[in-house]
C-alpha cells in the first residue's frame, strides 16, 4: 500500500526540520510547507490524507486555511498545532470542522498526537470506501438494460418502451428467436413504477402442460401426487411485479383459458385451492410466430390475443437492421474481452465485413455467441476472420470503404439523435466514451455535420 500523505504547515522551519526526522515520520510521505498558500496549491493539484498546520502564520493563518480546506475539500482531516493556543481555540476550531487540536510543544505527547494521526487517515479512508459503496449502488440502481442499436427499428424498439414502459397494460412482444425479446420486456419492468420489485421470466415451451400451469398458479399440499408442500405460483410472487411469458403461442388451449380468466379478474386459486388470491402483476407476453396465423388455425384463443395485444413492440430481425451489427459487435467484443482477460484493440475491417454480410438466422443471439466464441480463441491483439466460424463471401455487397461509412453515418446518427451529448450517444452505441471522441476526430465528425 502506498504511503498516507501528510501535509505539515509552519512558518518556523526548525520545527518542520525536527518534524520531519521524527521516527514516526517515516511512515508517511509528508510534504512541509512555510506557506499556507504553496502548500493549498499542492492539495489542489495533488491531493492529502491529512494536514497538520500552525495557527499563526503571515499572509493566511492556519484557522483560515482550514476554512478553505473546508470549503474545497472537506473529506481531509485537518489538526492544528499552536504555540499559542487556548482551550477557545481548540473549540472553535472544533466546531469549524478541525479534527484535532494540540498544543506546543508536542515532544511530551507524541503517542497521542500519531495515534491521532493514524485516526485521521482511518477515519477517512472509511468515508472514502462509503461513499464508493454509495455510488456504486446509486449507479446498480441506476443501470437500465440498454436496447443497442441506432437504426430505425431499434429506435422505434427504444421509443414503444418509453411510451408504454409506465401505462399498467399488458404488453405482446413479437419478433424472430433471438431478437432480444427478454430484453425489451425487462427494459419495460426496469423504465416502470414496478422497478423496484422483481421481474419473472417463464418459458411456455419448458414445461408440460399441467407442471406450467403449477408453476403459474401454485398448488395445494396433496392436489397431485408429489404435492408434498404448498407452494406459491409465479402469478403471486410476482405481486407489484413483472411476469415475463416468453413463447406464449406454445401454451395449451386449457392453460390459455385459464390465462385468460386470469388477466381479466387478476384473481386466480391455486392447483388444489378454493380461496381466490389477488395479485397486481404486470404480464409481459412474448412470440416468434404469428399468433393471428394460430387463430386461424385454431392453435391460440382469439379472446387471449385481445387480452395481450393492448400494446405490441415489434423487435425487428438483424438482417434487417445491419446498420446496428458494427455496435453490436464492439459493445460484446469488449465486453467478452475484459471477462475473459484478453487485450483485444477491436475487430478489423474485414471481420466487420463478414460480420455484416451474413444472413444471422440466429440475429443477436446467434451474433453474441459467435464473437464471444471469436474472443475466446483469438490470440492477437484484433479479432480477425480467421476467428469467426464464416468468411466474407466475394458477392458481398459492403466493401471495407462502406462499412467505415456506415460507422460514419451510425455515430453521426447517434450525435443527432443525443443532441450531440457524447455520454448518451456513447451509451446508445454501446461504446466507450473515449472511443466515441477518437472515433469523432478520425472521421471529423462535428456538429454541423
């Protein structure tokens, strides 16, 4: 651990030379000073542990400088030391903020006076750990689930969360497996009143049809055989919560009857029960297929589709919206890289390429797999196609010219978008932002552009 540093100031340098050599000294890295003023320069530009100062002193007294300290910097610990003090003093210094106060001579009470010191610096190395822990919750409260991307479907995406993220309606989610739909509905819980209790998430297809419907509803100690105990469904624990039903489409028309009745009334027993339990949760329904196709083949109740489709947010397939890959890419690439301790500069030109030319049958799920796997096993300082399980094909239609355009055109994008704020246009492009200003400088992006 590197040393505490003391700040010790007296216009008499005999006591600052004898200060200097006492034993217990050399424990810290302390930094004399005749002069007040020098010696706040100093704290200014680099900062103390502690500072130990006289009272009387020319041009500003030591009262005085704790003042200053006080108004600049009030987390240091400041001990005065006077020839001339008196027990008046050393309670308005108290009371101005003043740690400490001794008397000269200090030679017939030095245990007290470096016990004091030891204090001072624990004392504040305390507060500064609470107040890391305090930001350091503020910002986890404060981090929502970020939807990447700056096209027009992510920005459409972005724009249905915040109008409906507030209003307590049930919301359908649709779109193509691994389009990030869990995503957008906890993006939903996170922007709403509900935040603050617990998101729920269930897929439809995981279980049979009578062991979803307990998970759901809970059951009643012996309404089956193995019901050992009673046990709460997800429709009651997530009270003041979000029920995120992922695949809806795949529940069976009994469970969907009863889904229905539920969403109406907000009331349901459980398996086994006959008392009716309410519960204020907030359903979140997703599906990769097209539920009115399910109607019509009578695979889905038309009533539940009303009930779920109040609100639908459409999260469009990557192929279609290739002008977001580029952010994609980097956001994980650097995400994967500091998980898994590799120094990775970025990812060339040409693997970019690649990575924009494929189809992503997969879209976003598929694309965090592939450069999570690329991270693991490149070995260079760039992730390069030979990393990626597909090479660019000579068909391609984006060259290495056109993708540092699309780059160009997404940050410009960003910039406009964020009112050329570059913390928020960062946070939207999933980047750093210092990254964001280098890549502002090397491309001259500014705001007229």
């Amino acid at each position: 651990m590197d040393k505490s540093t003391i700040l010790m100031i007296d216009n008499n340098e005999s006591f600052l030379n004898l200060f200097c050599c006492l034993p217990e000294a050399d424990q810290y890295n302390v930094v004399p000073f005749t002069s007040a003023g020098e010696a706040l320069d100093y704290l200014c530009r680099k900062g103390a542990d502690v500072v130990i100062s006289d009272v009387q002193m020319p041009k500003m007294t030591g009262t005085e400088l704790l003042s200053q300290i006080q108004d600049m910097r009030p987390d240091i610990p400041f001990i005065l030391v006077t020839a001339y003090g008196s027990s008046e003093k050393a309670i308005a210094a108290i009371k101005q903020g003043a740690f400490h106060y001794f008397e000269k001579p200090i030679d017939d009470k030095l245990d007290l006076f470096w016990s004091t010191v030891r204090e001072a610096i624990d004392k504040r190395r305390l507060q500064e750990e609470i107040e890391s822990l305090r930001k350091e919750k503020a910002l986890q409260s404060s981090r929502v689930t970020s939807i990447i991307g700056a096209s027009n479907g992510i920005k459409k995406v972005r724009e249905s969360i915040e109008e409906v993220a507030g209003l307590k309606v049930t919301v359908l989610v649709s779109g193509e497996t691994g389009t990030g739909k869990e995503l957008v509905a906890r993006a939903l819980h996170e922007r709403s009143p509900r935040s603050s209790n617990s998101f729920f998430a269930v897929n439809c297809s995981e279980f049979a049809p009578g062991v979803m419907e307990s998970e759901l509803f809970g059951h009643e100690k012996g309404s089956f055989t193995g019901a050992v105990g009673q046990k709460k469904g997800l429709f009651e624990i997530a009270d003041k919560g979000t029920l995120f039903l992922d695949e809806i489409s795949t529940a069976s028309m009994a469970l969907q009857a009863k889904l229905l009745r539920v969403l109406e009334a907000r009331q349901f027993k459980r398996v086994g029960g006959t008392s009716n339990i309410y519960s204020d949760f907030r359903i979140v329904a997703a599906t990769n297929t097209d539920l009115e196709t399910a109607v019509a083949e009578q695979r889905f109740r038309q009533d539940l589709l009303y009930r779920l489709n109040m609100y639908i947010i459409d999260v469009p397939p990557l192929r279609e919206r290739k002008e977001d890959i580029p952010m994609l890419a980097e956001y994980y690439c650097s995400r994967f890289a500091t998980a898994y301790h590799r120094r990775l500069e970025g990812i060339s030109d040409s693997a970019m390429h690649a990575l924009i030319s494929y189809h992503w049958p997969g879209n976003v799920r598929e694309l965090v797999n592939v450069v999570e796997r690329a991270v693991i096993t490149c070995r260079e300082n760039m992730l390069t196609t030979r990393y990626l399980p597909f090479q660019s094909k000579s068909g391609a239609t984006f060259s290495s010219m056109n993708l540092k355009q699309t780059e160009k055109n997404v940050i410009r994008l960003a910039l406009k978008t964020s009112g050329y704020n570059k913390t928020r246009a960062a946070k939207m492009l999933g980047i750093a932002r210092k990254t964001l200003i280098e890549k502002t400088r090397r491309y001259n992006i500014g705001e007229n552009d």
